[in-house]
C-alpha cells in the first residue's frame, strides 16, 4: 500500500485529502506544519508528497529543497499561488508537478496515481538499460550515471530523458512531451517543459556532450553529439 505525506495547515484540506485517498487504499500521513514535515521525511520513507507552499514555520519551497538533497521521492505541490514564477519556482527546486487550490479531488487523486504509476512501475520492469557517451540509464533501478557518477533526477526528470533518448533523433513538440510523460492532460504551461529541460542539462553537463538538443520552432529532440 502506498504512503502518502500531506503537508497542509489547513484543516479541512487536510480532511478532504485525506478522505479521498484513503477511499482509493492509499495510506496517508499528515504534518500540519514544515517543521513537522521536515521531521517525517527525515526519519520515515514515502512514496509521494503532497506538498503545501504557505506553511508555518518552514514553507513548502524549503521542504523541496531539502528533500531533494537526498530523495527522488514524487513531491506535487498544493498552493494557492498561481503566478507563473510560482510555479516555475517550484518545479525548480524539484517538484514533479503542482495542482492550485482550489482544486478537483477527483483531478488530485488522478494526478497522484499517474505519478505513482510511473515511479513504482519499474519495480516490476523486466531491466532496460540505455548507454550513450559518458550517460548510462538504468530503467528499472530509476538509475542515471553521468561520466561514471551517479545523478539523482526527479521521477519526472527520469521519464523525460528514458523518454527522448529511447527515441533518438526524433523532434517532440513540448505538447507531445506533456502528453506523452506526464501522461494526463496538462492544465499549466507547456513551458514546463522547458524548465524540466534546463534542470536535465545542468545535471549532464559533466558528461560533456550536448544530449538534449532545442530545434528551434518545433521543440526538442535526443542527439549524440560534442559541444
């Protein structure tokens, strides 16, 4: 059964989450606070995080970053901001997707599943290893190593790349990325695409070779080549 963290202050959030992944098995635990959830994920393992921005005491951006020192764990945040630099912000840090307040319970609990969906899958995966130059991708372990050292990537940041460079020299619209890996039908900006892109490029570099090319006009495309 999958364990899930929500990090909420607000009372009747809390309950209404609560509610509606239990009734689909999910066991859930709760911090009402940041401090309180910065002492769960240090001592307990989850398989998801539903993850408020507005907390007492330490907000959800610190709580994102400070799991991402040491985790891949799924975090989806839950905030009432909806500016774009929000959002931005907090897939910056990490985060694999955000859902604004208010929002459906139907549409939370599909989006939690659709994550899990991917991250447990591989569990069970018959072992799938793709190697280029300097870049090894272990599908089963969600294992990446960049010139012989291993890369933590986000789940999401790993279904982009396993997703690209299984596909190599082909050109992927950002709709067809959203489409194809975050799997559901998107309702923020394809420009998160964009910044998935970015933060895999930073965490390549030390490969030296250039692996997720921009073709300008259309969208991005897996290619071997030196910088």
């Amino acid at each position: 059964m999958p364990t899930i963290l929500v990090v909420e202050d607000e009372q009747p959030v809390c309950d209404l989450v609560r509610v509606y992944l239990e009734k689909e098995s999910f066991a859930v635990e709760v911090a009402m606070n940041g401090r309180e959830a910065l002492e769960k994920v240090t001592h307990n393992k989850y398989d998801l995080i539903l993850l408020d921005i507005m907390l007492p005491e330490v907000d959800g951006w610190a709580i994102c970053k400070e799991v991402r020192k040491n985790s891949s764990t799924p975090i989806i945040m839950l905030t009432a901001k909806s500016e774009e630099f929000d959002r931005v912000l907090g897939l910056e840090l990490g985060a694999d997707d955000y859902i604004s307040k208010p929002f459906s319970p139907r549409e939370m609990v599909a989006r939690v599943k659709a994550v899990l969906r991917r991250t447990q899958g591989a569990d069970n995966a018959h072992r799938e290893v793709l190697s280029f130059p300097q870049l090894v991708l272990d599908k089963a372990a969600n294992r990446v190593e960049v010139a012989g050292q291993e890369v933590q990537l986000t789940p999401r940041e790993f279904d982009l790349l396993w997703f690209l460079a299984s596909r190599p020299e082909r050109v992927f619209t950002r709709e067809q990325l959203l489409e194809a890996v975050w799997g559901y039908s998107y309702l923020g900006d394809a420009r998160t695409v964009d910044t998935h892109v970015r933060r895999l490029r930073e965490k390549l570099r030390p490969a030296g070779v250039s692996y997720i090319k921009t073709v300008w006009g259309k969208g991005y495309k897996f290619e071997v080549s030196k910088d």
